[in-house]
C-alpha cells in the first residue's frame, strides 16, 4: 500500500505499528460496538475487529491534532460510518469545508475534492490520504482547453462541474456539481453555455434545460459503464424494483431510470421511499453505505468500483494524521479566481 509520495510503504507502516496498537483485537471492537452496529449488515465480525484499532486510533489523533474527517459518499463503510465526521456528496462537502472549526482537514475522497476545501479555506492544512486518487473527469481537461473553447464560442460562459483541477475551476465562470447542474446552468446568462468536462452530465442536463449547451466531452470511468442493456436486465429480473442512477451515466441509462441525482440526492430517494428493492446505478460503497441504515430495503448491487476513490483507507488516514502529509496546495494565482467560481455556485444556493 502507498502511503504518500515521500514514505516508502514499509517504512510507513513499521513507524505506525510503532506508535500504536493496531493488531487486530476483540477488545478494540468492544469499544466500538456502537459504531459497529450501524455496519453489522454489510461488515463482518471478523473484519471489524481488523478495523476497530485503526478506528480507535484514528479518533484519538483527530482530537489531538485539531483535525475533522470530510467523507465522500463513495467512501467505504468502514470510514463513512467509523471515522466521518462529516458526509456528503461533492457539494455538501464543499459546503461544510467553508463551515468547520478545526485547523486541518483530512479529505476522505479525491483530489479534486480536497483541492476545493483548499480552495475555499487556503488558511488551513488539507490533507488526502493517497494523493494519486484522481478522476478521469478532472485529468480529461486544462485551462488551455477551456481557453479553446471560450474562442470556439464568444461570450458563452463556462460552466464546469467541480470534478476539476483548481486551474480548471479558475479558468470558469462558475462550477456546478450534480446536484444542481441544471439550476447553475439555466442561471447564466445569454443562449449558450459551456459545459464541461462530463459530457453526458451536459446531455443529461440539456434535456431540461433552456439553454444551448456545448460540452467537453469527458466521462468518468464508473459511470459510463452502464448501459440500458443492463439498466433493462435489471427490471426484468426483479420485478417492481426501484433503478435510481447518477447523471454521469449515459443518458440512455438515465432514460431508463426511476430517478436520477447526485450522490445524496440518490440516498436522500431511498430514505424517503423505502423501495422493497432498489439499485444504486453508480458506484458500489454506496448501496453498503445506506443498506447499513435501511434494513427494510434490499439492494441489488452491480459492483462497479471507483480505483481512484477506493484508495483512501483507514490505514492511509491514520498515516495522514500522524504524518502531516499528504498537503494539498493550490498555486497562489489560482486560489482567487478558483474560488470566486466555487463561491458563485455556493451563493446559488
Ligand atoms: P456527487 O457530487 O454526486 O457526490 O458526485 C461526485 C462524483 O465524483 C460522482 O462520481
Ligand atoms: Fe471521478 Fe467517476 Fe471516480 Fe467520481 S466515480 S471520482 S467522477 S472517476
């Protein structure tokens, strides 16, 4: 496992075993029991007395260290339910970073993500626990391309979702997250608009909206696997069962779904409806996230895994913690404009 560009794996670990207990250990899944409660459908016993020492760990530190845990709802459960102290999908997380206390922030989800709590609070210490956890969305587009795009369409403002590089966000007018693409989007002014960089989110969002939209055509790795094939198989093979999909899927697998929204508008569907049988159409730690919650509603689940999303865990956050390390830094010249395009879609509401 990696730890971070500067310590080898190995060395990281013996300093951690150095430093605490972290065999697995009945005694430390005692202490947890409460925390464990809310996993005992979707986590093994077994498992959890391997997880409760890093649990126990990790809760020690952030105390010690001033730190608060934002988790993405893609994050295993483990982490969502043992260690978040806040959860959400992109937006929410964005938001809470502009409201916590503590001086660092350890961000459980990918680096487009910890860049915009930087972004929005360039006085504290953000920390990512693996930094290669990118997004294909992010690595699709530059600033030299939005650049392009600008030409290729005088006046149409950029919109770009928040699954971009901080030199993306400050080359755009305004972000959006899936959340409330549509709004943002149908809030610029004149004809046309910029989309970019998930081009089947801009389809998705052009179906509804008033505008003209272009896009940059980038797709994210999960999302697009997803086919109306699959989307149909679902249905035949379960009768009566609710398919709820995020809008980066194709739109002909969004043409096929009960319901389609970002992440939390995805579990908030499930809370409020309670389906017998339902499929998240996105990636797999989300149905174990809310079946730990929902006993009632049983969840077909394809598995298909976000890699970047899936490198954050709980060993690489306690290293975070006790390391310091992973920062992330934003250039100084991008931290303004980068911010004003976060800021705007917040203000939006
Ligand atoms: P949400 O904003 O819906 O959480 O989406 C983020 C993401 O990366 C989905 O793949
Ligand atoms: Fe990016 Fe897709 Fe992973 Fe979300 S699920 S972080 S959009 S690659």
């Amino acid at each position: 496992m990696y730890m971070n560009a500067n310590t080898p794996r190995d060395a990281a670990r013996a300093e951690l075993a150095a430093n605490y207990d972290l065999a697995p250990s009945l005694a430390a899944a005692k202490a947890t029991s409460e925390l464990y409660a809310r996993v005992s459908r979707v986590i093994p016993e077994v498992d959890w007395a391997r997880h409760a020492p890093y649990i126990l760990a990790i809760q020690k530190l952030k105390a010690e260290k001033d730190a608060v845990i934002l988790a993405h709802n893609y994050m295993t459960p483990e982490i969502f339910h043992g260690v978040g102290d806040v959860s959400g999908d992109s937006l929410q997380l964005a938001i809470a970073a502009t409201k916590v206390s503590q001086q660092t922030i350890v961000q459980c989800g990918v680096h487009f993500m910890a860049e915009t709590s930087k972004i929005l609070n360039p006085a504290k210490t953000v920390l990512i626990p693996d930094s290669r956890a990118g997004c294909s969305l992010a690595s699709s587009i530059t600033a030299a391309d939005i650049a392009k795009m600008r030409a290729d369409y005088p006046g149409a403002e950029v919109v770009s979702y928040v699954n971009t590089t901080a030199a993306v966000k400050a080359a755009s007018d305004i972000c959006c997250t899936s959340s409330n693409a549509l709004r943002i989007v149908d809030s610029r002014p004149g004809d046309t608009v910029i989309m970019t960089p998930d081009g089947y989110l801009a389809q998705n969002v052009a179906r509804e909206s008033k505008k003209r939209i272009v896009y940059w055509e980038g797709a994210c790795i999960v999302h697009e696997q997803f086919t109306p094939e699959e989307i149909r198989a679902f249905r035949e093979d379960n009768p009566g069962i609710k398919i709820i999909a995020h809008p980066e899927c194709p739109p002909d697998v969004i043409a096929e779904a009960d319901f389609s929204g970002s992440t939390n508008g995805m579990i908030n569907w499930v809370r409020k409806h309670r389906p017998e049988k339902v499929v998240m159409v996105t990636e797999c730690s989300m149905s174990d996230n809310v079946a730990s919650e929902l006993a009632e509603v049983e969840f077909v689940r394809p598995c298909t895994i976000c890699p970047h999303m899936k490198r954050i865990s709980l060993e690489g956050i306690l290293w975070a913690l006790h390391s310091g390390t992973e920062e992330v830094l934003v250039e100084d010249a991008l931290l303004d404009p980068a911010r004003r395009a976060v800021e705007r879609m917040i203000a939006l509401g």
